[in-house]
C-alpha cells in the first residue's frame, strides 16, 4: 500500500520509492528490535528486585513479538522461574516443558543451574524421581565446586530413596 501511495506521488520515481520502502522496513524493524530489547531489560531487571510478577508481565509482552525460537526458550525458562520463586510451580512447570520442546533447551539449563534445579525440584515434588535423580546428580557433577552441588546430590539420594533404590541412596549419600 505505501509503494502505491508513493508511486502515485508527484516526482518520485520507482526507484526512489524503494528506496523510501526499505527504509521504512528498517525503521520499522528497529523500533520492533528496541520494543523486544526494552521488554526483556525491563524484565530481567524486575527480576532482578524480586518483583516478579511485574517481571513475568515484561516478559509475557517480549513473548507476544519475539519469533526466534533460542530467545524465546530463554525467555519461556525466565518466567518459569519467576513462577517457581512465587510458590506457583504449576505454572513454572508448563513454562519449563514449553522451552524444553527447543532442542538446544538443555544448553541453556545447563549454563543456568538454578533454572535446572528448579526443574528437578518440581520433577521430585511431583514423584517423578528418575528425572529429578538424573537432573541433580548432573548438577553435582558439573559444578562440583559450587555451594549448591551438595543440596544436589542430597535430593538425588533422596530421588533413589523414594524410588526404593537403597543401595544407589547410599552410595550417593
């Protein structure tokens, strides 16, 4: 519609009225680029303060535009855990499960630790032992020096002793 208008314009030629589309495309492209850039910071630093509920809904909005895949599993996985850090695992579940369907998913869990052990806290809570025990003991494995890495294999022992494995439970414990 815009090329027509422009065409129809006095003292454009077609070439000029190119040139005026691909910069409104542009212009138009980065106002889309800073929306996104601005929901997500916006977002992130909600997060940040521990006011996720305002974060979840900066975050639901950059959802609403963002059409590549590996940000929005990032963003699926950040407002899950704003869900999960306001008791709501439920809906941070659902989140989880949603980026999880992104094949580079575990990529990011496993970069992200806190965000893969709260996977495996829900997995457990929800009986699912065998992917909590193997969650957390990848956990504690990988970051064998971090403070969380003992919480890790603490509940993948428990993962076995619910799951009535006693002799792995021990060896881990």
């Amino acid at each position: 519609i815009l090329m027509v208008i422009l065409a129809n314009a006095k003292g454009l030629d077609m070439r000029q009225v190119v040139q005026v589309f691909v910069l409104f495309v542009m212009l138009v492209t980065s106002v889309w680029s800073m929306d996104v850039a601005s929901y997500i910071s916006k977002a992130q630093k909600a997060q940040e303060n521990k006011r996720y509920d305002t974060a979840i809904k900066w975050f639901r909005k950059a959802l609403s535009i963002i059409k590549d895949q590996h940000t929005k599993t990032k963003i699926l996985f950040q407002m899950g855990d704003c869900y999960y850090l306001l008791h709501n695992c439920l809906a941070a579940f659902a989140l989880y499960q949603e980026a999880l369907k992104d094949p580079r998913a575990k990529d990011y869990l496993i970069s992200h630790p806190k965000t893969y052990l709260n996977l495996a806290n829900i997995y457990f809570d929800r009986g699912n032992y065998k992917r909590a025990a193997e969650i957390y003991l990848q956990v504690a494995q990988r970051y064998k020096n971090k403070s969380f890495a003992s919480f890790a294999l603490v509940k993948g022992a428990d993962s076995f002793l619910n799951m009535k494995n006693y002799k792995r439970a021990l060896e881990i414990y």
